[in-house]
C-alpha cells in the first residue's frame, strides 16, 4: 500500500575514530602533501604554486581516505498522518426503512462533506460495503446483501502496520452475509464512530420470509415446498398466499395474522409437467399501510429433469449385497433402485430399467437367457459370488474368461493406477484396500475384450493381475464384473472405521454412474457452470470444442449470445483457456436466460445452446429493523462512540479532540559508504579541475 510522508532529512557525517583511523588520516594527510611535493619544488612555491600544491595536497589526500572505506550516517525524520477510514453501508435496507424524519438525499450529502473536511486534515479513505467492498462513496442503496465484517477484514489485512486513526462505519447494523463483524473488529486497536442509520422500532410489514425446495425435480412428479410467512405489527390483516408459475395460479390459501410477531410455515405440493428450468412466483396480497410490498414476493426456480435413472436388481436369492447396494444409491435421488429375485421378476420392471444388476446369476437353477434377451441394449453389471455358474457366465458375456472348479477364495481389493473411466478420492481407494475380503471364483482369469480394470485381486499378500472390477463398452452397451460377493461386509467395516459409508457410497455411486451415462455425442458443448445463479455472483460458462478424432481443441473463435426474458441480448466472445474456452460474463440482471453459441471448424459449423436463470435475492428486505445494539457494541471496542445522522456535523470536532488520533514521527537510520556520496566525487573533481584550469591558464599545459 504506498502512501504519502512529510519528511525531514538530517544529513550527519559520523567516523568511529580510533588509533588506527587517526594514523590513517596523518598517512593520507603526509602522501597528499609528499605527492604535491613532487610536482612543486620548494623554490617554485610562489603564490600561486601554493595554491596548486594545496589544490594537489587535498585532493590526493582526499581519493586515499577513501580508500580506508569510512561510513556516513543518514538519519531521516518523517511524519505520518492520521488515517480515516469511512464506510457506508450501500444495501438496500438503508433505503427501505429509514428513521422517521430522515432525509436520505441530504444525509449522503452531509457525508460526502465529512470526508471532504476531513480530508484538508488527514489521509482520507472511502468505501461503500454490500455484498462487496468498493472504494469511494458511490451510494445508490441497492445493494442485495450486507456484509460488514468484510469491511473490517480488509482494514486489517490491507492496512497493517498504518497509523489508523479511526474507522467511520455509517450502517444500521443489519448484516446477512459473512461472520459477525465484532470478532474481526476486535482486532483493530483505533477508535470506531459507528452513525446508527435505520429505525430499531419495528413497522408494519408483510413479508415471504423464505421458500425451502429443491432444486432438481423430476419430470411428471409432485414436490413439495416450504413457505414461511412473516408479519409484523399487522394484528387483524387479511392477506392471501399464491404459487403461480407460466400457467397461471396452482396454490393459494387465505391468510389471518392473529399477532404482531406472526409467523407461519405452509407446505405446498406442486408437480412437474414440463422438462426445463420452470419459473415459480410466491406472492402475498399487500395490505394497508405496509413498509415495503418487495418483500411479499418470492421468485424461485427449479429445473426439471426426464425421470430418474432405474435400476433393477436381478437376484439368485436373497443376499445382504443387495440391501448394501439400495441403501447406497437411494441416497442419490437421481436414482430408482428395485430388485427382485430372478424367479419372480416383472417383464415390464426389466423393460424400464436403465441398467440392470445380476447379482449371483447366472446359477446352476437359473437360466438368464430370456432376461439377457430382452436387456440385449441396456448396460449390465455382473456381481458373482458362490452361487454363480462359472461356466454359463463365461458363455454369455464377452467380457471375461473363469476357468473354474467350482470353489471359491477370499481376496483384497488393490485399487489399479492406471484406470482413468471415472475417478475416487484418495480416502475411497486407501479404504478399499483395507476392507474385508471378497468371496470370489477359484480359477484362470482371462479378459476377453479390450476392457478396463478398476480393482485387482490380491489373495493374502500376494497381488496378482486377475481382475477383481472390470468394465468394457462394446458400441454403445456398457458391462461391468465384479467377480466376489461381500460388499455389504465393505459397507459395515466402512462405518466401523469411520462411523459412515462414505467410501462403498462412492464406489457404487461412480460404477452405477459410469454405466447409466450415454455418451455425449456433440462435437460443441457449452454449460453453465450451475442452472441457477445468485444475482450477486458472476455468470460464468464454459465451452468445449471437438475434432472429427475427438480431441479437444479451441482454434477457432466462438461466440455467444445470451438473452433476457425480456428481449435484452448480450453478445460475448469466449476466452481461450488450456485447450478449451471460458466466459466470465460478469454480473447480470436477474430474469430467465437463454443462450446460443456458435463456432466454425473448418467448413463444419457447430451450434450450442441451452438455458439457465439468475435469482433475484430479497434477503434486504426481510429484515428491516435496524442493528443499533451491534454498531454501540463495535464503537466501545476502542474507545469510540456510536452517533446518530442529525449529529453527524460534531463528527469532524469529535475526531479533533480525540487524543488518539495523532501523527506519528519516525527518525529512520541507516549507513552508506562514503565513497557512494556524489558530492565527494564533484569535490574531487573540482579540486583536479581548478588546478589544471590554473596552470592551463598560465602556460604548464
């Protein structure tokens, strides 16, 4: 942080003299007159050969003092000026609830003023704070959040080491983002005047305090959402509740505050009939004398997905596996896990599965040739175990090769490096590998197909190469083995050691979704980077283009249009970034947006397009009643004090008299070489010059 100093330079001249210095200074004294001597004999010293033998003497002594390396000391003096720092708190709350008889215009004004006067004294800095701190006093009270104690971090981080004088904070207390600003102020040893904006006497309002609902539902279901409904000072008010999204009204119920502190909490069933991103608006009739009619409403959003991913569970018998298995993926609600065993099963289940699990099968009782038949196109996942039948299972799959007895073993599952289909954290594989063992088929293990290899087997401590896990993708059908039963044994010992089930969770959640996906065949994609997006946050979108061999590239330009549901457009350029693009569209009006991008490789012109919404966040005004106890609780913390705005002309005297806000002297000491000053240079250089200009002028020369 540069800042400014007045300063004050003394120049002190200083040698530590001891017997050798003094010897020195008699050496250089004696060869500077020796080396005159022998230039000027004694019978030439006239007038003027005395001063040429003095201009010599001197400067000869004086190159070698130098010689013996002698230090100067500087010591400076400088002086530091107070430093005010104001802040104004520029969200919209300060707007919504004023005090009564306060003049918002004309207070800005008498602030701006302040620092003014201020500034003819002290070193002045201004912020306004909201959701960000911004320099100056660019107030427009708009701002969707609060957050004050960022005001007080940046003060302590950027200012360290500063002689502070104090800190001007005009709020009215109420902060809903980031931590409470008394903790960071404490570490800020200045003085704080706190102005109290706002009323602390609570007013008449109807407000749609918060909405609680998910953000992913699913195509042709019911969902339900949370609304919570607040009144203050409206005893007796009637109002009334509507959901509405693009068709028109789907909820609404009539609502009777019976309080002046009235809260109510109403669920509401709504269902999804259309795929996409789908507008809700929650909205509270106005009544008679409210504070502010922003607050009865609340827009949200939802996306809406095509269905859950089904999964079946074909089984020999029953089996802990499969228990282990649901209790795992049911904790992902993008997933609808059934089972049923294999003597029992529905043709319709099979028919709308997505993937479908054959745990133990085929056995020796049962012939899986009409299920295999009929899932001919979908991804299976093979899990063997005792009951299997080695030898029809390596019939009916390409995947993998058990030349079996009929016994089985227990092995440990070592985790394979070099498999890069999906990843696990560094916790699931370290955990894998200290599980309980697997039961698997004794035998030769052979890979038919071109496959990958998640897990191996290890017998004891023995680790061989004989797939444990293993996947291959033949077209578009996916297929996995596990070749041992015993997951549910992993999932046990999993919260055991660590009192839940991270681990197998994950494991099973990344199989089930490596094999449900389908390929993205699009040569161009771009994606937001989430559906919804906070109106305070950026809007950023990513893009990736690829070559006829698949390989991400980003040579050519790509573009891309974004539009407002109100026709507003807004054209961009990607940015290259690695081997792939980014858009950082900054910060944009809240509403429903739809994008298209466009690009060229070649002849080959590729679109993209897609949808995403930016919410308007109301959190200003849900709370309006101002924080005054909080803004006297910071200016105590160092001998402040806490003022009103009518009070705000005494700041300037108040600072004035305040003993703590000083300017700083500081005496700086530092040593130099004699020889690095220019002035001895010049000194020398006018010695040597008059004498040569002497005796050039007479003639020696």
């Amino acid at each position: 942080m540069a800042y400014l100093r007045s300063v004050d330079m003394l120049f002190l001249f200083q040698l530590q003299f001891t017997a050798t210095t003094y010897f020195w200074m008699l050496f250089c004294i004696l060869l500077g007159i020796g080396y005159a001597f022998l230039m000027y004999r004694p019978s030439q010293l006239s007038l003027q050969n005395k001063i040429l033998f003095a201009l010599r003497s001197l400067a000869v002594a004086v190159i070698a003092f130098l010689l013996f390396a002698p230090m100067i000391r500087f010591m400076g003096k400088s002086t530091e000026k107070p430093l005010i720092i104001l802040a104004q708190d520029n969200s919209a709350s300060i707007s919504v609830s004023p005090a009564r008889g306060f003049n918002l215009p004309q207070y800005s004004q008498q602030f701006r003023e302040l620092a003014e006067k201020l500034s003819k004294e002290y070193e002045v800095k201004s912020f306004t704070f909201g959701a960000t701190l911004k320099p100056g006093l660019n107030t427009g009270y708009k701002e969707a959040m609060s957050d004050i104690n960022t005001l007080f971090r940046h003060v302590n981080e950027q200012y360290l080491n500063r002689n502070i004088g104090a800190l001007i904070i005009a709020s009215d207390g109420i902060y809903n983002q980031g931590g409470n600003p008394e903790y960071e102020a404490e570490n800020l040893k200045s003085p704080i005047y706190s102005i109290a904006l706002g009323d602390t006497v609570p007013k008449k309002d109807l407000l749609v305090a918060n909405v609680n609902y998910n953000n992913i539902v699913y195509l042709e279901n019911d969902f339900q959402i949370e609304i919570s409904v607040e009144a203050f000072q409206s005893r007796d008010a009637t109002s009334r509740l509507t959901v509405s999204d693009a068709s028109g009204t789907v909820f609404s119920r009539g609502i009777s505050v019976n309080s002046n502190d009235y809260r109510l909490s109403i669920p509401v069933t709504l269902s999804a009939r259309k795929k996409g991103i789908q507008r809700f608006k929650v909205n509270l009739s106005p009544v008679s004398g409210e504070l502010s009619v922003q607050n009865n409403s609340q827009t949200f959003f939802v996306e809406v997905i095509d269905g859950k991913n089904k999964i079946l569970i074909l089984a020999n018998s029953p089996h802990p596996d499969i228990a282990a298995i649901k209790q795992s993926l049911e904790l992902n609600k993008s997933y609808e896990v059934k089972s049923a065993l294999i003597s029992e099963y529905k043709p319709a289940d099979l028919a709308n599965a997505g993937l479908v699990i054959l745990h133990q099968l085929p056995s020796a009782n049962s012939d899986i040739k009409s299920v295999l038949q009929q899932a001919a196109s979908k991804p299976l996942w093979f899990i063997l175990g005792a009951q299997t039948h080695v030898q029809a299972f390596t019939q009916v799959q390409d995947l993998l090769n058990i030349s079996s007895a009929g016994s089985t073993e227990e092995v440990v599952a070592r985790v394979n490096t070099g498999f890069y289909d999906f990843t696990l954290s560094e916790h699931t594989r370290n955990s894998l590998q200290n599980f309980a063992p697997l039961i698997a088929p004794f035998g030769n293990y052979g890979i038919k197909s071109q496959a990958s290899v998640l897990l191996s087997q290890q017998i004891g401590k023995l680790a061989t190469d004989r797939p444990l896990l293993l996947f291959s993708k033949a077209g578009d059908k996916k297929i996995a083995v596990l070749a041992g039963e015993g997951i549910w044994r992993w999932r046990l010992e999993d919260f055991r050691e660590t009192g839940n089930h991270e681990a197998t969770t994950e494991l099973l959640t990344k199989v089930i979704q490596f094999m449900v996906s389908k390929d993205d065949k699009r040569k161009f994609r771009v994606y937001p980077s989430r559906s919804t997006i906070d109106e305070s946050e950026k809007v950023i979108l990513n893009a990736e283009l690829y070559n006829d061999n698949y390989e991400l590239i980003n040579t050519p330009d790509a573009s891309i249009t974004l539009k407002h549901s109100n026709k507003k457009t807004y054209p961009y350029l990607f940015s290259r970034t690695g081997n792939g693009y980014i858009l950082d569209a900054g910060v944009l009006p809240p509403g429903e947006y739809t994008y298209t991008a466009n690009t060229q490789l070649g002849r080959e012109k590729h679109t993209a397009s897609g949808q995403f919404a930016i919410i308007q966040q109301q959190t200003e005004y849900r709370q309006t009643t101002a924080n005054h106890q909080l803004l006297y609780n910071l200016a105590q913390l160092n001998n402040g004090e806490m003022i009103y705005p009518s009070e705000i002309n005494i700041l300037m005297d108040k600072i004035q008299k305040n003993e703590l806000i000083k300017t700083i002297s500081y005496e700086d000491r530092k040593y130099e070489d004699l020889i690095s000053l220019k002035l001895i240079f010049f000194l020398i250089l006018a010695l040597l010059s008059a004498e040569w200009f002497i005796r050039k002028r007479n003639g020696e020369i």
